[in-house]
C-alpha cells in the first residue's frame, strides 16, 4: 500500500498544486464547499462580482466585496504551507502551482511559486502602471485611485481574464518535469487551471481534498483529509549528495 511519506522521500522532483482548501486552516474560506463564498448572500452571486464586465462595471461593489472576502492579510501559513517550504529546503519540492492569490505560500518561505490566478501583494495602476500594497486597497474608502487619477487593480486573474502566459508556460514546465504530483485542495472544476494535469507524465499522483473530485479515480494515493493535518505529518528527509 502506497504511503505518502514514503512517496514524498523517494522523490527529487515534487510538484505541488494547490487551491483555495490549502488555505482554509488560515482561516481563509474557500469557494465551493457549504461554508464557501460561494453559497453566501450578496446582492450579485460571487462569479458575477469577480468578473473583468462587472470589475469595470461596478467598481464600488466589486471592491467593497474584495477588500471583504479577498484581502486576508493578517492570516498566517498553515502546517501544509510551511511543510512546502521544508520540502523546497530539503530539495523534494521544485515547485509549487497554486490557484490561490493569499500568498502564504511566500509568508512560509517558498521560494519557487506559480501563482496561476494572481496575488493580492501585486497591485498597479491602470494608466501609469504604479505599484501599490494591499494595505492602500484595504484603506481605500472606495475604488481605490492612483496618485494619476488612475484606477488601481489588483494583480488578481478574474473570470473572462485570460492566465499570464510566463507563469502559465513555467508551472506546464515544472508539472511536466515532475515524478510525484501532490495535488491538493481543489475541487479540479475551475479552468484553464485544472487542465494543466495532463501534462503530468510522472510516476505517482497524490490526490489530497475533503471532497472526491473527478481525478479521484486517475490517482495512486487519495486522502480526503485537511491538507494541513496530513502534510504535517509527513517527516521529510533531505536530498542528499544528489540522490
């Protein structure tokens, strides 16, 4: 019977891909599950809010949503976050391929992180192109406006917003060239993202989330566990002298 800790250490070349259930033991909620933004009440249903029309449209109620659901800036890396980042330290981990924008994989100390869908640390102007925190969102009494005048967006992918081809063509890279794929937290129902699976061509796939997915069945090892609880067993040990 396949054991992940044995996986993880029989391996050089892990990749990691991550959705929003990595983060829900920060206290950040997901999307999908019953708890999620996705069945709680506003006056426009989440997809709609976070699309490019009605970020354009509406900017006050498109930010009045962001700077209440998305900008979790006090949260803190959990046991799966900084259990990555041992894993890069003791060179297991490649690479991480995340669909989340929290960055706490950062906060943790990874240093090699895709970030599919943006980050909420990366924001700039529309016009001028100046960069701003994400405290100066947080703060901003409404739409938040350059020094220009210029409408400040935040570097966050939203629906009818294609991928960054770079960070899109390095995590194809990192996926391809990996020999165990953990794919963890993610329902695999939101693309462009979910279709980059098959590019992997490794020896294992670990499939950990709470609920099945449609990949369930594809995977060496599934574990319907909280990623934080299972990654933080998991002794890692070192590469070493290469092998």
């Amino acid at each position: 019977m396949l054991n992940l800790e044995d996986l993880i250490n029989s391996s050089r070349r892990i990749v990691f891909f991550g959705g929003a259930g990595v983060s829900t033991e920060s206290g950040i909620p997901d999307f999908r599950s019953q708890d999620g933004l996705y069945h709680q009440q506003y006056d426009y249903p989440p997809e709609t809010i976070l699309s490019h029309t009605f970020y354009k449209r509406y900017p006050e109620e498109f930010f009045r949503f962001y700077k209440d659901k998305l900008l979790p800036l006090d949260a803190k890396p959990n046991q799966a976050h900084l259990k990555l980042a041992e894993m890069e330290e003791a060179g297991r981990l490649s690479a991480i391929v995340t669909q989340n924008i929290d960055g706490l994989h950062q906060k943790a100390g990874s240093k090699k992180v895709y970030e599919l869908h943006g980050s909420v640390y990366r924001n700039h102007c529309e016009v001028c192109r100046k960069f701003y925190p994400p405290e100066f969102i947080r703060d901003s009494l409404s739409v938040p406006t350059c020094s220009c005048g210029g409408r400040i967006k935040p570097d966050v992918v939203l629906y009818e917003e294609g991928l960054d081809e770079d960070v899109l063509k390095h995590s194809i890279q990192a996926i391809a060239g990996a020999d165990l794929m953990i794919v963890a937290g993610t329902s695999l129902t939101v693309y462009p993202a979910a279709g980059l699976l098959r590019y992997f061509r490794g020896s294992h796939l670990v499939l950990i989330n709470k609920a099945a997915t449609a990949m369930d069945q594809e995977a060496d090892l599934v574990l319907h566990e909280a990623v934080g609880e299972v990654l933080g067993k998991v002794h890692v040990k070192p590469l070493e002298n290469g092998i």
